[in-house]
C-alpha cells in the first residue's frame, strides 16, 4: 500500500512507456500480495468491530428489557456463543460466500441491502470525481499559466484563497446551501431523493465543489513547475499556438500527481457521501450506515464498513496499477 | 507573526479563529443562560426580531445556542486533535526505534491507514466506542492519527541524514536516544504548525459526526447538533439551519486559511522582494544602416529585470549566413539570456529592449505577431544545453518533429511525419522510422540532442541558437553533436550562434568568437587570433588558463582570481578592472567597443 498514500510527488506521465516485462511482474505481483494482506487485516478488523464493543452487543442492540430467550436466540444465530477462533473463521467464510449475516431490524440479508444501495453510491462518488477533474484541471492550468513566475500577483491571491476557502467548507454545508438555494428556494431541484437526472445535481455537486478547489490547486503547482522546464522552453521557441502547447505539451506531463489525488479523492468522496446522502436522503450506502449505527443495528454497520473498506483498497491498487504503467520510474523506484 | 497578517488570507485566517477562540471563552457565560431559557410560548419559530434564527422545539433561542455551541465545538475539536495528534507521532517515530520487523509492521500499517478516508475510520471507532461525543472524538482523533505518523516519518527522514543524526549515530547513541533526542525537537516546529490545519479538519470532522446523530448528544449541543436539529426544519424555517452552518463553515475556513499559512511558512526561506522599477533603456548610439545580408542583426539589445537589475546592457552583434559565431563567457555573463532575448523567450518579469534587432532582414519589432510567430517558429531554431529536458517525455519524438511543419507550413500529418523522419535520418539517427515513434527516454542523450537538431530543421532554418548544447553529454559524444552542428550550417547555408563558456570548444568549432563579461561585449575576434592575437586581458586569461599538452602538469592550472560581479553590483567603469592585472585608473571609466585590427573590437583601454 505504500503506493497508494504516496504523495504526489511530481512524478510525470510518462504515457505509452513500457516497463520490462519482469519488472512489470514483479511490479504488478507486489501490489497484488499487499492487497490481499490489506484485505486480510480489513477482514479481521470488520470482524473485531462487534468484539471490541464494551459489553454485550447483542444486549446493547435489544435494550435491557429484552427477555433472556431471545437475548440468546439472537447470540446463537450471531455465532457469539462459540469459541472466538472458530467464530473468525465462520465469518471469514461467510463473507467469502457472499454472506453477511441479517439485519437486527428488518430481518434483511445485510448482502442484499448492500447490492441494492452500493450501486447508487458508486454513481454519486465516481459521477463527482470526474466532474471534479473536468472543472479542476483545465482551471487549475489556466490559473497556473496566467500566475507564471508570479506575474498577476492578483489573480494568485484571489486564486489561493478561493479554493482554501472552497476546501475549508465540508460536503455537508454545500449540500445544505444547495437544498436551501436552488431546490427550496429557486424550486430548480428536487431537494432530496433519487429520481431523473436533475436529482443527480444538487448531490453531485456538494460532493465536487472542495475536491474539484483541491484538484485546481494541485494542478495549478504542477502547471508552474512543468513551464519552468526547457521542453516547454522549446515548444514555446518553436512558436505553437497556446492551446497546442497547453494542451498537448503540458497536460499530459501534469496528470500523474493529478490523477494519484484524483484516485484517492474517489474514495473519500465515497466515504464523505455518508453526509451527502443524509442530507439528500439518497438511498446509497450512507444513509443506510448512518441509520445502523444510530440503532445498534451492528450485522449491517459491519457489512457496510467492510464494503467500503473493501472499495477503499480496490480503487488505491488500481490506481497504483495504473500509475506504473502510466509511470513507470515510479513503480521502478519502488523495488 | 507579522507574515500571517500580510496576505488576505493569513489576515482572515488569523481573524477568524481569534474570533472562535473570543467566542469558545466568552460564550457561555454571556449567552449560557439564554441559550438554556426554556420558553413554551415560542417553539419552533422562524427567524424574528427577538430570536434573530429562531428557536428549537423548547423555545430555546437559536442564536444564542449557537454563540454559546462554540465552546465544546472547538473543545472537542482540541481535544480530538491532540489524540490524534499524541497518538499519531508516536506512532511515526515508533518504526525509528523498533527492530525491523516490528517497524515494517508498524511502517505497513500506517501506510494502509493513511488511505482510509477519516470519516470511515470515525465510524469504525464511533460503532466499538459507541454513540455520544466520546465515541466522535475518539474517531475523529482516529482518523487524524495516521496523516500525522505519516507526516512524522517523513520529517523524521528527512532530519535522519543530517550531520548530527550521523554523528550521533556513529558515536554510538541509542536509537530512542536519537529519536528524542536528535530527531523530535528537530521536526517538532512543522509539527505543531500543521496542528492548526488538523484542528481544522477535527471541528468539520465533529460537525459531520453529530451532524449525522454520531456525535454530541442531548442535552449537550454543538455546532454539529444544532444542524442536526435545525436540518429537519429547513424547509419551513431554513434560518434556523443557518447559524449552525455558517458558525461550521466559517471556523473551518479560518483553521483551514490559518493552516495553509502556518503550514507554508513552515517551508519558505524569506524571499526579498524586488523593486519593480525597470531601469531606463540603455541610450541607442548612431545606428548605421541595416545590413540586409545579415541573418541575425542585434544593436544595444538589453535585459532588465525589476529591481534595476541589467543582466545584458548594450549588446550589438551581427551575423552573417553561414557563419559560426562563438558567444563566450562564464555563467552569469548573460549570454544565454542574449540567446532567449534574439528567441523572445526572456522569461516574465524580464524586459528586453533593443535599438534594432532584426532576423533574415525583417525587423521583428515591425512584424505582425502571426508572421513573426511564422518567422521564429521556422526560421530559428534553438538547441538548449539538457537534451532530455528539452523534449517533452509525454510525446513521441517524430510527433514533436512533425508539429513545426503542421502548425507553421501547413504541412498534412502524413507529410509531417514522412518529413520528420528524414530529418531524423539527416541528422544521422539510425533506425529514424523506429525512433520516430519512441518517446525520448528510450533514446540516448546524443540521439535526443540530434533529435532537437533535427527539429530545428523541420523548418527552413536561418539561425540556428545553439545554448550549450554539448555540456550534459559525454565528451565522445560532444564531438559527434559539434560535427553535426558544422555539417548542417554548411548544407543550409544557416548561421548559428554557439554560446559556451568552454574556449576550446568554441576555438574549435567558430569562425567567430564574441566574449562577454559582465552582460556586455569585450572582445570580438576572428578564431585564428584567438590563440595568440586577443587584446583584451579577461580573453587573454580564458585563453591562459586552458591546459595544452604543453602545460606543466605540476603547476597548479592558470585561474583568473576573483570573481564576476553580479548585474546588480556592477557599477560605471570596467567591469573587468577589479581582477585585471592591467587596470589603471581610467578603468573606472568604461571603455567603448572600438575596432581593434580586422574584423577585430575590443572595450580595454589597454588595448589601444
């Protein structure tokens, strides 16, 4: 996993470069073992949840005036009444399987919730991300371009503390503002719920507005580092148009520290929908985590951390994956 | 301190959360009673005169709750970062002082945390530590923790091959001894600076954690349950949501403004700023008439740069076609800033200015910008001094080549190619299909430098700027790139300018040798005199001081004491005279460029 929290390091996108094929190997092996031990540790993490709850889970989830019948109904069905060990591994296989135990609620299989909510988080997160990127970029690079060698002083300070301010404000108040201006106020929007597609705006862009002033700042400092370089020098002596030299020139070798924020943005943006979806009452995930959590309704709390854990881990390998092969210095300076 | 008020938004920042902190402390015991003033008579209401935001379903006062919610939002928010802050270091510097296993253990674990979003691990922590603002601080300091074990292995590494690490090291010390000792104190001031970007994210943290009924419950409110409770009713009574967002919003935006400063500061040395007063243009002399020979003409070309400095004052050169001219001096004696000046590619906030400067006979001040796009895009080519740096390592080398003949002649692609790879090919690459469609990495450093030769052929070259282009390359390869070089001036019938601060090379390579100091013309000199026939005494030294199979090895190499004064130290005589052996005191006055034999100047009074 080191790959994945590496900062952007200013590494460039090296597009089309191959790496030799056992390196490559090695390479592709090594972050694939890291993962399943990821996926180990994640196991027995989601598994010790309901262990580490001090007390009785299963008392703490009926309240105290549950009869001891059911109390141990409910013990047994859980498997807490076996050995810890024998526990683990029953669980490790269920969840392997597919099986994630019942609601203690409604009585729902916790895989069917999942399969019937993930879907709907997925679109929100990725739908975001890549509106993000869209705007971040080109803006960032425009900003980078005008604010060169620290000409239009203004411009900079207008443009540093616009998006310090944009990511200070988390997703939940931009969701609020949002329902409150354009789906109360203006009446553009529906304020809460999934529908047709003018549903998907208000809550996509609450989740895009602090990424995408992230991703502009990034690619600003990126932009300004690449014109510093005699490539850019050249192209500039070979006298191309500006949009020539922005955009095929400079894009391509600004993207790799991009794209690794963009990649881990993607998964906090799925974690940071839990707010999102509260406040739009968007049948993701979150709400349904949010809800299991207040109600002690732990089979579920476990299954929807697990899962997300699980879309943390996946989405940080392939974007490692991705960037050895965009970049391979990188995935060679690992070994 | 004075640096955070500087910008606008050190100076927000800074107001911001001097105002949470004002609030945090006075607060309660102004607003407290209030806040807690239970009045049947107006629940629920809307915003009005009396409750500016409106009041709960008790018919407290909603403003008042959120003036007085202040305090345990930022108490929490401290109190959440600390953990997560105590817990977070230790954790970092824990793999400095375990054996290795353990410390791959501990360097593993922290690496898989970093990637979980904070809100998920607040969660995880939230469900075991259960509901209540226990359970969101802990999680929230959870959360925090492994950005800052990150943050301290990095510093810690950082700090790790300092001297006195090593000295330590060596001298025996514990490695706990070390780390507490040597490495902590030492990275301890960026640690703390990014405490206020972590208290940040803690309060946001908290606010969403009793946002979400996680955090904080009944009775006790902060920012975060206010919203909680006023978010049911936003669509009645959307002020009563208000206050509580704009209190979460504006306290992050200050810790956040806040932060970015501290944080920068943390790792910017003080940058003097310079005056922007460009200096007047030097004075134009009598200019003689235009040589419509002459591919490259420059008269009084200057370079200024704000603050008054003039790192090329007063330069005239002419070049005719074919001819190779030698543009030598040390670094810093503005010679390949004469190079970007003729290519106009001084980099902002330079400014050039020039009595005349004209290229294959066309004024370049007089052209239309599109024509003197064309002119420069296909007449001069330039070559820089690092090959790999100088083509794009995202693009494939033919496709670099091609788009000077699709963008300036309007060449097709096919073309283009068909064309670039010729050149590749001209410039003796081998394989030029192949390497066409290589990036530049997969290409030697000698094959990239005759790539961007080849570039600069794409077009119909002129005047060909060749900015050291040997200096990053094996000396074996040096000789092949200055052969090229010669073979294509003489095929093309362009010029080049060949700027150096190796004499050798130049004597070996030019017909004509310029030596510049100090940003303005000494010499200029035909290569046969070179050797024996320089009149002034900075040429002469340069000359002097390279060896030759003659050169006693046993003496230390010929040197000339002292140093270049810098543009901005120069002052009115000779810029020469403080390391010249010659220097009288008319060098205090400095000495024109005057004819000095054929084909011959020199600025020394001594010369004459």
């Amino acid at each position: 996993m080191a790959g994945t929290s590496r900062l952007p390091a200013g590494g460039r996108l090296l597009a089309g470069r191959v790496l030799p094929g056992r390196a490559r190997g090695a390479f592709v092996l090594r972050h694939l073992v890291r993962f399943v031990i990821s996926l180990a540790a994640l196991l027995v993490a989601s598994f010790a949840m309901i262990h580490l709850i001090p007390g009785d889970p299963v008392r703490a989830s009926l309240g105290p005036a549950a009869p001891v019948e059911l109390i141990a109904a409910r013990r047994a069905a859980l498997g807490l009444d076996q050995p810890l060990l024998s526990q683990l591994v029953s669980y490790v296989r269920n969840v392997l399987g597919g099986e994630f135990g019942t609601s203690f609620l409604s009585g729902e299989p916790v895989g069917e919730v999942i399969a019937a909510r993930l879907p709907n988080t997925l679109v929100l997160a990725l739908l975001a991300t890549v509106v993000a990127l869209l705007v971040a970029v080109p803006l960032g690079m425009w900003a980078g371009v005008r604010t060169e060698n620290g000409r239009n002083r203004g411009t900079e300070a207008t443009f540093t503390s616009a998006t310090g301010a944009a990511v200070a404000v988390p997703e939940f108040l931009y969701s609020i503002a949002l329902v409150t201006v354009f789906a109360i106020g203006l009446g553009w929007f529906p304020p809460a719920g999934r529908g047709g597609p003018e549903s998907y705006v208000l809550p996509i862009l609450a989740l895009a507005i602090a990424p995408a002033a992230m991703i502009a700042r990034i690619s600003r400092v990126e932009t300004l580092r690449e014109l510093g370089t005699d490539y850019v020098r050249l192209a500039r002596a070979k006298r191309l148009p500006a949009a020539r030299l922005y955009v095929r020139h400079l894009l391509p070798n600004t993207l790799t520290a991009t794209l690794t924020v963009g990649g881990l943005l993607l998964t906090s943006l799925i974690a940071e929908s839990v707010l999102v979806e509260y406040v739009f009452a968007w049948p993701g995930l979150g709400l349904r985590v949010v809800e299991s959590i207040t109600q002690k309704d732990y089979p579920v709390a476990q299954g929807v951390i697990l899962v997300y854990g699980v879309i943390v881990l996946t989405v940080n390998l392939l974007v490692d994956l991705l960037l050895g092969v965009l970049d391979p210095t990188s995935a060679l300076k690992e070994s | 301190m004075r640096h955070l008020l500087r910008t606008p938004a050190g100076l927000a920042g800074t107001t911001l959360v001097a105002l949470m902190v004002i609030l945090a402390i006075a607060g309660p015991p102004i607003w407290g009673a209030e806040a807690e003033r239970i009045d049947p008579a107006v629940i629920l209401q809307g915003a009005s005169a009396a409750h500016p935001l409106g009041t709960d379903n008790l018919g407290r006062d909603i403003l008042a709750r959120v003036l007085v919610a202040g305090r345990l939002s930022l108490f929490l928010a401290l109190l959440a970062t600390l953990i997560g802050a105590i817990g977070g270091t230790v954790l970092g510097a824990l793999p400095a002082v375990l054996p290795r296993r353990p410390a791959r253990l501990v360097t593993g674990t922290v690496n898989a945390l970093v990637a979980f979003p904070g809100l998920l691990l607040a969660m995880f922590t939230a469900v075991i530590a259960g509901l209540g603002a226990r359970g969101a601080v802990l999680g929230i300091g959870v959360a925090i923790a492994p950005g800052f074990a990150r943050l301290t292995q990095t510093l810690a590494a950082s700090v790790a091959g300092a001297d006195y690490v090593s000295a330590a090291r060596m001298l025996g010390v514990p490695r706990r001894r070390i780390m507490t000792r040597h490495v902590l104190p030492n990275i301890a001031e960026p640690l703390i600076l990014n405490l206020t970007q972590a208290l940040g994210g803690a309060l946001l943290g908290l606010a969403g954690m009793s946002f979400l009924g996680l955090g904080v419950q009944p009775p006790s409110f902060d920012w975060g349950r206010l919203l909680f409770d006023g978010f049911g009713r936003i669509y009645s009574t959307p002020a009563v949501a208000l206050g509580p967002a704009v209190a979460v919003a504006l306290a992050g935006i200050g810790f956040n403004l806040l932060g970015d400063v501290l944080a920068r500061a943390a790792s910017r040395t003080a940058v003097p700023a310079g005056k922007a007063a460009p200096q007047a243009a030097s004075m134009p002399g009598e200019l003689d008439a235009p040589d419509p020979e002459a591919v490259l003409e420059v008269r009084d070309l200057t370079v200024t740069f704000p603050g008054g400095v003039t790192p090329v004052r007063g330069l005239s050169l002419t070049v005719a076609p074919g001819e190779i001219v030698g543009l030598v001096g040390e670094s810093g004696s503005g010679k390949s800033l004469t190079a970007s000046a003729i290519g106009g590619l001084v980099p902002y906030p330079g400014e050039v200015s020039a009595a005349r400067l004209r290229l294959c006979g066309t004024d370049l001040g007089e052209l239309p910008e599109q024509e003197r796009r064309k002119l420069l895009g296909t007449s001069l080519a330039m070559v820089f001094q690092d090959p790999m740096a100088s083509l794009n390592p995202a693009l494939r080398v033919g496709g670099q080549l091609a788009e000077v003949a699709t963008v300036h002649q309007g060449a097709s692609r096919a073309e283009a190619r068909t064309r670039a790879v010729d050149r590749l090919g001209h410039v003796r690459i081998p394989e030029p299909e192949r390497r066409a469609r290589q990036h530049p990495h997969e290409l030697s450093g000698g094959m990239r430098q005759r790539a961007v030769i080849a570039m600069g052929l794409m077009g119909t070259p002129r005047l060909i700027i060749a900015d050291e282009p040997t200096t990053a390359l094996d000396v074996t390869v040096q000789r092949q790139i200055l052969r090229l070089l010669r073979e294509v001036t003489g095929e093309s019938g362009a010029a080049t300018l060949f700027i150096s601060h190796d004499i050798a090379v130049v004597g070996e390579l030019c017909h004509r040798v310029v030596v510049m100091y100090a940003g303005r013309v000494v010499e200029e000199l035909p290569v046969e005199k070179l050797a024996s026939g320089a009149a002034h005494p900075y040429t002469r030294a340069l000359v002097a001081s390279l060896p030759d199979m003659d050169t006693d090895r046993s003496l230390p190499l010929a040197s000339i004491p002292g140093h270049q004064p810098s543009p901005a130290e120069l002052g009115p005589g000779c810029a020469f005279a403080a390391r010249c052996e010659l220097a009288t005191g008319r060098c205090a006055e400095r000495p024109p460029l005057i004819p000095y034999g054929k084909a011959h100047q020199v600025a020394c009074w001594e010369a004459s």
